[in-house]
C-alpha cells in the first residue's frame, strides 16, 4: 500500500486552515516535490490567473521519503505560477525543513487567497495555526527569524521565509530557509509576498523509522563512505561548489561580463572555492542528515555574518566573473543581501551584469552608481536597492532582465540572457549543448539542475556515471562532447526525466543523480523500498519524472505557451571570441535539430511543442484534458 | 622521450604510466577522460598502461553541473 498524503489547504483569505487527504494510489502518481506541487495547482487553479494574485497557489512539498536518515534525501520544494515566466513556477532548496514537515505529517501545504495582514503558518504536529506577523514584516530573515523563535518561545523551529524583497514582490524574489538556503528560482517569493504570508515555521520533531531501518542503514552508510572516494563530491566537500569555478574558468566557459565571454583572466582566482576556503570560510554546513557537507559558512568581519551562509558557484559566477568582479568579498556581501532581503543569486547577479552592459552601451542611466563591469561596489548598491525597489533603477532591475529590457528598449533585449523570462544559469551551451535544448524546453525557464550535462559523456566505460546511463538506456559515449546528433536528444531528454525523479522525491543531485554523484537508478528504488516499503522500479520512476514534467508544460500550455517560448537569446548562438574556448558555440541549426528530436522523442506536437493527447494518455494525465 | 599531448610535443618519462602522467600534470583526483592513439582508456588502466614514444594521448577534464 502506497501511503496516502496528507496535504495542509490553507486558504489566507478566509484564515482557513484545513486538511486535505490524497489517496496513496493518486500519490503514487504524484509522490512529492514539484510533481505534487503541480498537481495541486492543477486541480486547485484556473488557467489565466496573475501570479501576483490571491487565486494563486503556492504548494510547499516534501515527499514520503522525506526525513530517511540518508544523504540528500529531504529537499524542500515550492511550486507556483511565476511572476517571473508567467508559466509554472518551481525550485528546491537544501536544508532541514522538507524533513521536517514530514516528520510533522505533512506532505505539503497548499496555501490560496491573500490575507489582510501579515501573518505566518505555525506547525506544530497536527496544529496548524495562523499567527500575526505583523511585528515581523519589513524585517530581514535573520532578525525576524529570531523574532518568530522568541514569541514560539522555543529554539528548535524550522523557519521558511520572505524577506523584504518579497514583500515588495521582487519577481526573483526567492523563499529563504536557515536564512541561508534558497528555494530561489523563478520568483516564488514574490507570490509568498502577494498574500502577506511572511514565513511557515515548523516544531522539529523525530521524523518516521524506516520499514527496513537495517539495510537503509547499510544503503545510508555506503552513501557516507562513497564521499571521499568521489573526487567531485570530495571536492564539493573541500571547496564548496564554487571549487570547479576554476575548471570552468581553464576550460574557455566561465561566463564573463554578461555571457559576451567565457574566460577571466586575472580575476577567475580570486572567487574560486578554494580561495573562499583559504580566506573566509567559517565552516561547512549541513543539509538534513548529509554526509557531504558541501554548504558554505563564510564570515568577514563588520561586513559578512555567518547566519546568513556563504556562496554557491552560481553566485560566486553570478556576482563574479559575470558582472566582471574579481573581489570575493563583494560576492560575499551581495550573498549575504540575497539571503537577508530574499533574492535569488543567479536572476539577481545576472540581472545586474545586464545593467552594467545596458550602462556601458548608453541605454540606460545608472545616476551615478558606476553601474560598469567590474565595479563591486556599484554592484553591491545594485543589489540593495533592486532589494529595497529603490529608485528608478532598483524598481526596473527588480522586474528581472527581460521586462527591464522591454522597458529600456532598444537593443537592451540582446543583453538579457534569459529564457522565458528566467535569466539562465552559470553553464554555457557553447560546452553544454544538449543542455542549451533543456534551457530552451524547460517549464520554468532555464536551468542548470533539470538534466545532466554534456561533458559527463566522455566519462570512460567503466565508470559509474556510463553505467548508470546504460540503466536508463543512454548507451552512448563522445570523445567530443560538444557533438549534437540524435543520442544528444535522448541524452537530454532521459536524464531531465531521472532528475524529474529528483524534484519529485526531493533528493539532492549531488548524492542521488547526477553522473558524478554517489548513487545509481537502483539505489533510488532501494531507498524507497527500504525506506517506506515501496517496491518500485526505475520503469515506475522514469514515468513519474516524466508525468512531471508533461504536467508542467501542460500548464504552460493554457497559459499560452508554444514552441516560439522554447528559444535561447541570440548571444548563446554567438561563438565565444577568445581564450581556450575561442570558436566555440552552438550553432542554431544543431540546437533546432535536437530540439525537434526531443519534442518526438517526448510526445509533443512538433508545431507547438506541447503534449499530444497520446502522451497525456501514456502517463495517465487524461484528466487534464477535461481542465 | 617526446609524445603528443592535447595537439602539443612535450617530453615525457620513459615508461610512464597513465596515472603517473595525469599526476605530474596537476590533474591529481580531478575527473578526467583519456584517449590513447585514438582509444579511450579504461580508469582501470590508468595505473597500468605506459606511455610510449611518440604515442598521442588526449586528457580531458570532466565538468560537470551542480
């Protein structure tokens, strides 16, 4: 017997909180993460809602694995319609929160309509209670996270929150756990804002034993031992994420001055892992249960606090070697605003090395900042007033890069890198082709942790990452990666289905499905089977990663979305112009080439690019037809 | 004695395994590929197969996502 779910309906308009029950052979369909957010919206959502309205929904989800005693397994995940793309909102954060909520009972909360003050969600068990937050509004995570603990009057909570940034409705406003971690994309902050619910806080609490508590174990603890040995995640260990920022940097692809290169001589050392760890690296942190301890904790003294973490390679590069700062500090100090106000690094970083090229080429006036490349200082007031929608320039910057450059006019549309509205993340499609068609084909716009990449398919034979494609039917090695032919299709389309699994079941790529992660397609049918008795197979999985993501753009699609939404900015098409990497691109005729592979390989239409009604019958989505 | 190493001549030790190579040229434990005159080796030859005069070898570096 698959569990049932047992969601939390919160309805802020009416100060309802109710429950919801999902029979276990439904959740089975939908088990957790962004699969049941979607679900939820679906069912509880018309088509045509704004985003910034009552009548969206905002789905919080765990899975019912959430809270095992094994690495990477109790991802948190937020699911909406974004004020960013307009389309299907989703993103997953790091943390302890998702095992939490579990281990509370809950599922998911699914939270409608706009209160008429501010107030947050309390969980405590089977009481759900909606409390004033008015004392707490306007306050940065760290301050108002103190706040909620002292009047609880109790220490062991687990706080997701807005910040300033979403209560101003920032469209890249992001979702802030520990005041560290981000549920970040795609805007998800900005629609918590537009119902003036400012945080949810759970009481920690034991979570449920395993049915077969002895050979999760035995699983748990293979994982642990497999860290040191895994010279990717050791690394992650050693230097955080940002320590392959040096690779990146070696290789030609580090993105550099807003995508116009991709080396940064001089400058690339400077904000590496490595130098992070040698200079401002308090600590590692820890996800929920995780033997990989890859999270940062940096202090700088009067400037960077440790509550608020430290930063990820996204923002190392986003703040970085993107707007052309070489000052690791400055990195730190805009981490530290994203993570106090409730921004997402990357949209946020990226959106402002389009103003800097906007500034540079005479479109848009910064009153005096210095808004140029490689200005931190500059950058950092950027980043506050785009927090605070600050003036002329923080308000247009906070709308993100593709509605400041319709604003702007002109040319500013080149500059925005971004896709769907989504500014796209620190992995260049000039390297990564295939993974410039999932930037492309993505519901929620581009991003860098819906597939695997390119390069890992020059692994040798004999390792686990080509075994483990093998598993999932990706038979196919390059000696040149940068290849597009019909394999690339499938590459892509098969590995964002297993990392579907991923989001579904809330476990982090970095130990579970990634080629150079930890574990194989069989390790996640054991979890689960050892886990809470459910006997699965990687047939049954790959299915539920696909229902996602059909689920996903099928709401796209009665927003109006089509194939003329599944493109990239002309600049991708653009061969970089020096450094090792000189030459290099993707050319427009191989990404629309795959692109068309992956919509029949994935049962869309080839005009629209949406699920054809035998797809939806496929995955048991027959139901949406009658929506 | 002289082998072609990524498209450039460099010298290198007689009978210098693969694992060795990798090593003197700074990839230590960093995820790499290697083609040996046109084939990809095995990880599990790394430590066995040596280089020999005039052979071609090709080192890739692996980067993945995350």
């Amino acid at each position: 017997m698959f569990p049932d779910a047992k969601i939390l309906d919160i309805d802020l308009s009416k100060g309802k909180v109710d429950v919801m029950t999902i029979p276990g052979e439904t959740y089975r369909l939908y088990p957790g993460g962004s699969a049941l957010g979607v679900y939820l919206l679906l069912n509880k959502m018309p088509a045509g809602v704004d985003p910034l309205s009552p009548a969206n929904v905002l789905a919080m989800t765990s899975s019912p694995i959430a809270g095992l005693p094994v690495s990477g397994g109790s991802r948190l995940n937020i699911t909406a319609k974004s004020p960013l793309t307009g389309g299907v909102g989703d993103s997953q954060s790091g943390g302890y929160f998702g095992a939490h909520l579990k281990a509370n009972g809950w599922d998911g909360i699914a939270i409608t309509g706009k209160s008429d003050k501010p107030v947050y969600l309390y969980i405590d068990g089977d009481k759900a209670e909606l409390k004033d937050a008015s004392a707490i509004w306007g306050k940065v995570t760290g301050e108002a996270e103190e706040i909620i603990k002292k009047e609880i009057g109790e220490d062991k909570l687990q706080v997701v929150q807005i910040g300033p940034a979403g209560e101003k409705m920032v469209k890249f406003a992001a979702i802030i756990n520990d005041c560290s971690r981000a549920n970040g994309r795609t805007g998800m902050g900005a629609v918590m804002g537009s119902k003036q619910l400012k945080a949810v806080v759970v009481k920690e609490t034991k979570s449920a034993p395993a049915v077969n508590k002895d050979k999760l174990m035995e699983l748990s603890k293979r994982i642990a031992a497999g860290v040191k040995e895994n010279p990717t995640v050791a690394g992650l260990q050693e230097n955080g994420t940002a320590g392959e920022l040096g690779g990146n940097h070696e290789a030609g692809f580090l993105i550099t001055r807003n995508w116009q290169t991709g080396q940064f001589p001089g400058g690339w050392e400077k904000i590496t892992g490595q130098t992070m760890t040698e200079t401002v690296l308090k600590k590692n942190d820890s996800c929920f249960a995780c033997a990989v301890r890859c999270k940062r904790v940096v202090e700088i003294d009067g400037k960077v606090d440790p509550r608020y973490g430290g930063p990820e390679y996204e923002t190392c590069a986003t703040f970085g070697s993107y707007c052309g700062v070489d000052d690791l500090e400055a990195v730190c100090v805009c981490n530290q605003i994203c993570n106090m106000y409730g921004m997402d690094t990357i949209s946020c970083g990226a959106t402002i090395s389009f103003a800097m090229e906007c500034v540079e080429n005479g479109l848009l006036k910064d009153d005096g900042l210095g808004l140029k490349f490689g200005n931190a200082e500059a950058m950092i007031k950027a980043c506050e007033m785009i927090a605070k929608r600050e003036g002329a320039l923080g308000d247009l910057l906070a709308e993100g890069s593709a509605r400041a450059a319709a604003k702007i006019g002109g040319n500013a549309k080149d500059y925005s890198i971004s896709v769907k509205g989504q500014e796209i993340p620190a992995h260049m499609p000039h390297f990564k082709p295939a993974l410039g068609v999932i930037y492309a084909v993505n519901p929620f716009g581009a991003d860098h942790q819906s597939s695997d990449h390119d390069p890992m398919l020059s692994e040798a034979p004999d390792t686990d990452a080509r075994k483990w494609y093998a598993q999932i039917g990706l038979w196919k090695g390059y000696e040149d990666h940068f290849e597009m032919d019909a394999e690339k299709a499938r590459f892509a389309l098969e590995t964002q289905k297993y990392f579907s699994v991923a989001d579904t079941l809330g476990l982090c790529q970095f130990v579970w499905v990634s080629g150079w992660a930890l574990t194989g397609p069989d390790d996640i049918v054991d979890l689960c089977k050892y886990g809470i008795g459910w006997e699965t197979s990687i047939y049954e999985l790959m299915l539920v990663g696909e229902r996602r993501i059909n689920m996903m753009r099928f709401f796209n699609q009665r927003e109006g979305f089509t194939k003329a939404d599944d493109v990239l900015p002309e600049r991708i098409f653009q061969k970089i112009p020096d450094g090792p990497g000189k030459g290099q691109g993707l050319t427009k005729e191989s990404f629309e080439y795959v692109r068309g592979l992956y919509y029949e390989n994935a049962g869309w239409d080839s005009e629209t690019g949406n699920p054809t009604d035998g797809t939806l019958s496929r995955l048991s989505l027959d139901w949406l037809k009658k929506l | 004695m002289t082998i072609l190493y990524n498209g450039k001549s460099v010298e290198a030790e007689d009978k210098i395994t693969v694992a060795a190579f990798l090593d003197h040229n700074g990839y230590g434990k960093k995820r790499t590929s290697v083609w040996l005159d046109g084939r990809q080796l095995l990880t599990s030859e790394y430590q066995t197969v040596e280089l020999t005069q005039g052979c071609t070898i090709k080192v890739v570096r692996i980067l993945g996502g995350g």
